[in-house]
C-alpha cells in the first residue's frame, strides 16, 4: 500500500518523508480523526519530539499530507498523462483501463484519499475545506485545459462545455471509487469504469473514432 511519491515531495529531509509516509497510510486506512500519532511512530520507530520537531500539532501534518503526499500522486497518475496531450479523452480511457485492471484491493477497500478527506473533513474543518477544494479544483482544472486541447485537435466535440464536462469526469470518477468503497465491490468498481469510459467515447468527434 505504498501510495507515497518520495520523489515528488517538496523537502528531501529523511525523517519528513518517513512521517508522512506513515501519515498517509495511517489516514488513509482509519481517516483523519482516528488516525493515531501513536501508531504513525510506532511505524517510523520515531520520537514524538521528532514529530513535532516537523509538524506542530496533528492537523498540520494532516495537512502536509494532502500536499505533499496526496497531491503528488494525483498529479503522477491524474494530472501528468493529460497535461501534454491533445487526445485527453483517449488518454483518459487508457488510464481507466488501466485502473479496472489493477488487481490491487486497497483501491476498493479503502478508497480515494482525496475523496475520503473531503466526505471526513470539509464539513466540519474549513481549512481542510479549502485546501482539499485547491487540489480537486486543480484536478478539474487539468482536465479542462486537456479537453479544450482535445477540442482544438479535433478529438472533442466542439459543442462540449469543457468546464461543466471536466467537473463531471472527475466527480464521476471520484463516484466509482467512492461508492465500490462502500460496496466493497471490484466487480462494481469496473463496472463503473466501463460506464465512464463510454461516456468519454460519447465526446469524441466523428473523425477522432
């Protein structure tokens, strides 16, 4: 369950990377608010003084975490494969197929970080709100650009919003996950997947299939 991109964090400091490495996998099994300091030590075979040596307090390593742990392997598997191309809506359907076929359980038995953060946290913290909100709304952002790319190619409709469109894939997408979470469910899971990747062929121009 090594979710954690050591090579795209922002400080190359050793005992940084190791708590936040434990962080995530901490939170991202037990959320948040359950996640134990205790444990995320016990895993480091840190001291609390190292701890709070880089991080104040719980949330502020929360936070770091969305940062400098989520955000870098959104971008890696996300953000990157569209940032360049302008045949998003293929480049999106490779990435699907590629998720429906990963045979890794953690992807239905635990979830999306991001999105598992959103449902525990924005109700109840506005600056994890915010911050959350900044890396979905960049994820959005990403796959704008790329359709409007794509629309300049010739690859995507011309009468696509690329703005409202963006925001449904990712939410969509983010759905799939979410709820083959709760169903606990693989089959679900890339039943969802198929479904989405159907709807991008729905966008590409006669030219383009």
């Amino acid at each position: 369950m090594m979710y954690f991109m050591n090579a795209m964090t922002k400080t190359p400091d050793a005992t940084r990377l190791k708590l936040l490495e434990a962080a995530f996998s901490e939170i991202h099994r037990n959320g948040f608010q359950a996640a134990s300091l205790a444990q995320i030590l016990s895993d480091t075979g840190l001291t609390k003084g190292a701890l709070y040596h880089h991080f104040p307090d719980k949330k502020a390593l929360g936070l770091a975490v969305i940062e400098e742990a989520i955000r870098p392997r959104l971008s890696s598997i996300m953000f990157d494969p569209l940032r360049d191309t302008d045949r998003p809506l293929s480049a999106m359907q490779s990435l699907l197929a590629a998720k429906a076929a990963e045979n890794d359980p953690w992807v239905v038995a635990l979830g999306c970080p991001l999105n598992n953060l959103i449902q525990e946290m924005s109700p109840i913290d506005e600056e994890f709100r915010l911050r959350l909100n900044s890396l979905f709304q960049d994820w959005v952002e990403t796959v704008k650009q790329s359709l409007l790319r794509g629309q300049a190619s010739g690859e995507v409709i011309k009468s696509v919003d690329a703005s409202e469109t963006a925001f449904f894939i990712v939410s969509a997408l983010e759905g799939c996950i979410g709820m083959s979470k709760n169903t606990q469910s693989v089959s679900a899971f890339r039943g969802c997947l198929s479904q989405l990747s159907r709807f991008l062929e729905s966008l590409k121009s006669q030219k383009a299939k």
